[in-house]
C-alpha cells in the first residue's frame, strides 16, 4: 500500500466526559500517540475505554479539553473531516453488495473516482488476502473472512487513524487468536496509527506495543505488555494482568537483623536488600502490607526450595484444576489460600502437605491502604 504523507500522531490533553447529571466517563485524561504506535486501551467495563475512543472518532462530544491529529486540533470537526476510520464491535457488511461494494462503499461517499476506488479496494484486498472474494455477495462471506472484509472497509480509506472497540468480542477462540495474529501483521506493513479497545487483559498483552491500563475514566499505568505485568504501579493492575490473578496476603514488616522480613500468620519470608530499603525508607516498619506473589512463581521443587529456604512454607493442597495456560493447584496455608502453577505429572494430591517457596526478587509489595506498589 502507498506510504502515508504525514505524520499522524495522536495527543489528547486534559479530555474530560462529564454528564448533566454529574457522572464522570471521562476524567482529565492526557495521552499523546506517536505516529504508526499500535496502543491498547484496557480495562474492566465502565473504565471510560468506548467512550473515549468515541470522542476521538467525533461521535462523542468532549466536555473539556483538546484532541489533536497530526498536530490539528479537531475538537470542531465531523467524524468524516478527522481522517480516523472506526470499527465497533457490533460490525456489519451490507448484505446487497458484493465484497467489492462492501470496500468501495467509503471511498465512493468521500468522492475518490472509479480509477482510485479499484486501486484502492485491490491493494486493500491483496494486503488481507482476500482478492478471490471481491466479486462474492457479502451475504455468502463467512468467519474470518468476514471479520477481513470488516477491516478492509476502514483501511481502504486510508486512515490515518484505526479506532478498533473490541472488533473481536463475538469471535470463538480459535478465530479470534488468528484474527488477532492477522490484525498485528497487517499492522506492521501498513503502519497506520491504531487504538485499540478491549477488557480482556491476555488479548491487550498480545496485541498492543504499548498499553494503557484505564480504571474510572482514568489512565491506571501506561507502559509495555512486560512493564505493566512485570512491574504494575498498584494492586489493581497486577491482579487485572494474569489467569490465574496474583496472590495477596496481608503481612506484617519486621527487621531481623540487617534483614527485613515479613510475617504472615505463622510463616516469614525476606525481601531483596531492594525492596528491604524502600520499606524501611517508606517507614513500613512494625506496619502491615499487602504481598502479592503471581502462581507461576511460586515453586515446589527441591532445588528451589534449598535455593530460597528462607521463604519456604508447608502447605496443604486443596484442589487441581486446569486452564489452557496449565495446571494450577490451590494450597492453604492458615487462613489464607494461594493459587500455583504446578506440573500436569505432579504427584501431589488434594489433602497432601507439601513445601513452597518463592525467590524475593519475584514478590509484589502493596501499601494496604493506598493499593499503590512500593
């Protein structure tokens, strides 16, 4: 497809969606989106996700604030003048017209003539490898093929802007993983600016370069797939990023020595000389925290075990259960229950004891009250 002539970047500053009845959609948000970023806007129901990719697309009034295209403020401008094309989760073709028709239909109401529609809706076709169904009635057109031709309908527009909200939702699994291995492929070739909307915290970490975690109309932490899992800014994010969700107990700081520790009902374990600073600098001593430990990284091995002794505990195992990420077992210890990812050929059994442990440098420390990240 042909190289775009200007740089599309996208920068909201200080967007607001206040409602007369004083709810909030949309609070004080500021983003800027450099040119050809793919960024995934993520985030439980009523986040603020739809309603802010409705006000970038123009079909959304703002309340305050500005929204910038290409460095043009288009708070002002109609949906057609803002050079974005948008795919909502409830798409559709016209059933009358031909897979041909379907793509021409938005280059014929922008004006393009007959030469630059065939151009367009081929190059658009052969980039999505779709070129054998242009002359098929929609009607007939099926599966991911369809979803295809959806997709090829905004880019044969050439936008400079993709707005995608949840595209995917209606699609079974097996359709929706190829169409979004698809979806990131055609990206990378055409290179046009994309925000993309969606709850499901696996499909964000898979497609977008860039994610940005929202809660009550709000941006929660922005930042790569790896930083917001691997080091997410509060106990929200690091229990929305992961299946299953991130273990937190409360524990107690305490020193021991030149050491730091933390006491959970009658078990210990120690932080990084890290993590063992920023408590006592954040004045933790003596105080309770919350400690989140994800269940891939806690381990039963018996090199692991010698390896961080210092955190090892005895446990009980309660219950098995699978996924298609693998198998999870759920221990209790005390009051408390912790979920870990163990081998499919484990031989512990529900009622059995066993010994757990997990390195420092893998525990997640919470503020009790504040839920930030310490």
């Amino acid at each position: 497809m042909e190289e775009r002539k200007r740089m599309a970047g996208l920068m909201l500053r200080n967007v607001a969606k206040l409602y007369p009845n004083g709810g909030v959609g949309v609070k004080d948000f500021s983003l800027e989106i450099e040119d050809g970023e793919f960024v995934v806007l993520v985030g439980p129901a009523g986040s603020g996700k739809s309603t802010l990719l409705r006000m970038i697309g123009g079909l959304e009034e703002i309340s305050q604030g500005d929204i910038l295209i290409g460095g043009e403020r288009v708070n002002d401008l109609e949906p057609r003048e803002r050079r974005v094309a948008m795919i909502f989760r409830n798409y559709m073709l016209y059933p009358q017209m031909t897979v041909y028709e379907n793509l021409a239909f938005g280059l014929k109401l922008a004006g393009c003539g007959r030469e630059e529609i065939a151009r367009r809706v081929e190059e658009t076709a052969a980039l999505l490898e779709i070129e054998g169904l242009l002359d098929k009635p929609s009607e007939q057109v099926e599966g991911i093929d369809r979803y295809k031709v959806v997709v090829g309908r905004a880019l044969a527009r050439r936008p400079e802007i993709l707005l995608m909200d949840d595209p995917m939702i209606s699609l079974d699994g097996e359709m929706r993983r190829q169409m979004r291995e698809g979806l990131a492929g055609i990206h990378h070739r055409l290179g046009v600016t994309a925000v993309y909307v969606t709850e499901d915290a696996s499909e964000a970490m898979l497609l977008g370069n860039r994610l940005v975690v929202m809660r009550d109309g709000a941006i929660e932490q922005d930042g790569t797939a790896e930083e917001i899992y691997h080091r997410p800014c509060c106990r929200f994010v690091a229990g929305y990023f992961g299946s299953p969700a991130i273990n937190v107990i409360p524990a107690k700081v305490e020193r021991d020595g030149d050491r730091v520790i933390f006491q959970a009902e009658e078990h210990r374990g120690v932080f990084t000389e890290e993590a063992g600073k920023a408590l006592l600098d954040g004045g933790y001593q003596g105080k309770e925290i919350l400690v989140g430990i994800r269940p891939e990284d806690i381990c039963l091995d018996p090199e692991s075990i010698q390896r961080w002794r210092e955190n090892a505990i005895r446990a009980c195992a309660d219950a098995c259960e699978e996924d298609e990420d693998g198998t999870y077992m759920t221990f209790r210890i005390g009051d408390e229950v912790l979920k870990a990812r163990v081998s499919g050929e484990t031989k512990i059994q529900p009622g059995d004891m066993a010994e757990l442990t997990v390195d420092s440098s893998k525990i997640y420390i919470f503020d009790k009250d504040t839920q930030k990240a310490i």
